[in-house]
C-alpha cells in the first residue's frame, strides 16, 4: 500500500450553532460534533469508523465530502484543500468523492425510476452521451447484481437490500475514487448485509476503490477494514491497524467497545465478560474538561481531569489518545482488560481442548489459526467486472 495518502484530514471540526427564540434569535448552544480530528486514508484502503450514536461520525465522513462545510481544519484531496474550495471548485472533484447512505428507503426518490435515479449524476456531470446512458445504467445495474430489465421500476419495489445495490450503483456511476459508506448495512437484515458486504469488496477489488466505512457493527468493520479509527465525542481517540484494535485495544474505550463484540467461539463466548461503561455519554455541547473520556472511565486519575491526551504514536501504526501510555501503564491497562473480558485473543483464537485456569482464561494462549471465514463468506460468484469499462 502506497504510504502517500488519498485524503488527509487535519485538525477537522464542526460546530453546529444551535439557535433558539422566534423574534429575537439567540445562540442557545454549539454543539461540537467533530473537535480536531486528524487522520489519513490511503488508497485503495478501507478504514473503519467507529463509536457511540452521536460521536460525530457521520459528520466526519460528511466534512470530508464537503457535504458540511467544517467549522475549521483541512481536507486534503489531490494536493488541494477542499474545505477552502467554492462549490464550483468542488465540483471536478465531487466525482470522485461519493457517498452511501445508511438508509436505503429514504435515500432514493420515490418519484422516480431506478433508471433515473442511477442516470441523475451521468447527466448532472455530462459523463456520457445520451444515447449511451441507458447502456451505462444497465451496466451499472449489471455490475451491483441487479436485472437490467428492472430498469423503469420504482425504489418501492424493491427489497432492502436490492435499493442499497440501488444507492451504490448511483454513487459508482461517476467511477468515484473515495466512498464514505454511512452505516451502509445497518438497515438490512443479517443475510442481505452479507450481500452488500461481499458486494462493496469486490467492487473495491475490481475498481481500486477507497472507503471510509462507518457502522456500529463491529463484526463487519473487522471483516472490512484495513484500519480502525475510534471516535468518543468528536475526537478520534485510537487508530490502528483492524487486527491491532481487535486484539490489542489500548484505550480504555476501545476496549469497553471491544469487548461487546461477539466470539465466533462457543467456548471464549460462553466464559468471556463484557465491560459495561457506567454513566451517560456527555453532551457534545459541553464536553467534560481534560480526558473526554474522564467520566467514565476506570483508570483516570487526577490528570485525566484537567489535561487532554494528544492522540500519539504507540509503535506499529497503532496511535491512541491516553495519558497512560507517556505514563508507562497502558500495557497493564491491557493486560487487567484481557483478565477482566477473558478474551485472551479473539483473532488468532484459542486451542479449545487446552485446560482453563481458574480466571477464565486458557493457560496458554495457542494460536489455530488466523482471522478466516466469517459470517459473510460469499455463497454466489461475484458479478464479472471489467474495470476497463470504468473509463
Ligand atoms: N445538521 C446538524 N445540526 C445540528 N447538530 C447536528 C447536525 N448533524 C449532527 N448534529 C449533532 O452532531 C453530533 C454528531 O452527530 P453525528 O450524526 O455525526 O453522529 P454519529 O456518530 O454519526 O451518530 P449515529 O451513530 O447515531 O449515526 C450529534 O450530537 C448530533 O445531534
Ligand atoms: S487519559 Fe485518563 S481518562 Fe482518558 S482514557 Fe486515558 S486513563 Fe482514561
Ligand atoms: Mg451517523
């Protein structure tokens, strides 16, 4: 993988000023949903993006494409920072930079055939000529597994799973180098999300497609992602590559995230714990001082309080935001986390017929066998894509 990023976003935040009052308005709060993030995405990669409803995802991924305007910070594309770009500037570059919606029932218009709806950016953008784009859009159809011949269908009559290959055949008519798939599986059940997950793969391997997935499903960020960012109230607090934040979570909430994620393991499952976080997540609008972590998190102490952690390289392409690592202690944090969750290694796994101790955990660790199969192993061949056709 090519070490010069596609994106690099630096210091990005978005305030939001809320209002209130009819006659006379008055600022009531800002709510600070992204607050100084910094990370890069190379190609052809996929980073993951995950945290709590409301941490600022989603506004992440909408900064990055412009689709808000950040407060401050940068957005670098091709050299260019888009955030200082006018719309018209932005507009070359809204090619490349598309989107995938969460929900696929609200994000086609009802009004209109799929034909329509997939042909809207050709046309917007001139991408070809008009006797050609009824062609492109069954190509397109073709290319995310759905009939052609559905072509003057309405979005109602299809299923789930059949509008999301709908929303990313629109968001792949423009060839896009970058996607932010928002919480693109969220709304399908279990089997279809298996589908669409199976399908935004190969579409990445066929069409060197970059992505920046965001889901609150931690098994299909780990099945996707190259890397894994964690968000905690608008600020990214660990980044590391996806098995280095499976089996090694350094920050305390990464491992509280961690540890809800199911083993495909009847035995590790049955004995493993999960950690509850206690308290509610702090308003955006008044994060808590120091560490925004502080509040509910068992290892602060009386810095924690006062003084934010800058997110820092802990070797090995894994960062994370903790004064515990300049403080020597991360390591043990980890180490009371494996006892605590009796997960000794959830990616490289456990021999099952070697003897338990008494805390729960197997006496050593042996390794059977590296992170294969999963719950969205393909069951159909994937549709033959020419890449070439993408020109
Ligand atoms: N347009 C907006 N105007 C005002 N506040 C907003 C706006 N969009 C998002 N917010 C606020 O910003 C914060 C972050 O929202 P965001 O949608 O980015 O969270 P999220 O991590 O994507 O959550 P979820 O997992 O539920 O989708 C929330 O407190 C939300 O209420
Ligand atoms: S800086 Fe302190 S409060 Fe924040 S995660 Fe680390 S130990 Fe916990
Ligand atoms: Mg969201």
């Amino acid at each position: 993988m090519s070490r010069e990023p596609l994106i690099r976003v630096s210091d990005l935040t978005m305030h939001f000023r809320q209002y209130q009052g009819v006659i006379v308005r008055r600022l009531a709060h800002v709510t600070k949903a992204v607050d100084g993030v910094s990370f890069d995405i190379f190609p052809s990669e996929t980073l993951g993006l995950v945290g709590e409803s409301g941490c600022g995802k989603s506004t992440t991924g909408r900064c990055i494409l412009q689709l808000h305007r950040p407060t401050s910070g940068e957005v670098l594309y091709k050299g260019q920072d888009l955030c200082k770009l006018s719309n018209r500037q932005m507009r070359p570059h809204r090619r490349d930079l598309q989107i995938i919606f969460q929900d696929p029932y609200s994000s086609l218009n009802p009004r209109m055939t799929i034909g329509s709806i997939i042909a809207e950016p050709l046309v917007t953008h001139h991408i070809c000529p008009k006797v050609e784009i009824e062609e492109r859009v069954k190509w397109l159809m073709n290319v995310v597994g759905l009939d052609p011949t559905f072509i003057l269908r309405y979005a109602h009559e299809f299923s789930g799973g059949q509008r999301q290959r709908i929303g990313i055949a629109r968001a792949l008519a423009l060839n896009p180098k970058f996607i932010v798939a928002d919480e693109p599986i969220s709304a399908l059940d279990v089997s279809i999300q298996a589908q669409i997950m199976n399908l935004l793969c190969d579409l990445q391997e066929k069409f060197e497609l970059t992505y920046l997935f965001i889901a609150h499903d931690l098994s299909a960020v780990k099945h996707i992602s190259n890397r894994v960012a964690v968000m905690y109230l608008g600020r990214i607090v660990e980044i590391a590559p996806v098995d280095a934040i499976f089996e090694e979570p350094l920050h305390p909430y990464s491992q509280a995230l961690i540890s809800a994620v199911p083993v495909a393991n009847p035995k590790i499952e049955a004995r493993r714990k999960r950690i509850v976080l206690e308290g509610d997540v702090p308003s955006p609008s008044n994060p808590p001082s120091g560490c925004r972590f502080h509040t509910r998190c068992r290892h602060a102490n009386k810095r924690c309080k006062t003084e934010s952690p800058e997110l820092t390289d802990a070797g090995g392409g894994h960062f994370v935001s903790c004064h515990m690592l300049d403080e020597g202690r991360i390591h043990d944090g980890l180490d009371e986390w494996r006892t605590m969750t009796r997960i000794p290694s959830i990616i490289s796994g456990v021999d099952l017929d070697e003897p338990v101790a008494a805390d729960g955990r197997p006496t050593t660790a042996s390794v059977v066998g590296p992170r294969t199969g999963s719950l969205f192993d393909r069951d159909e061949p994937a549709p033959s894509i020419d890449s070439s056709e993408m020109t």
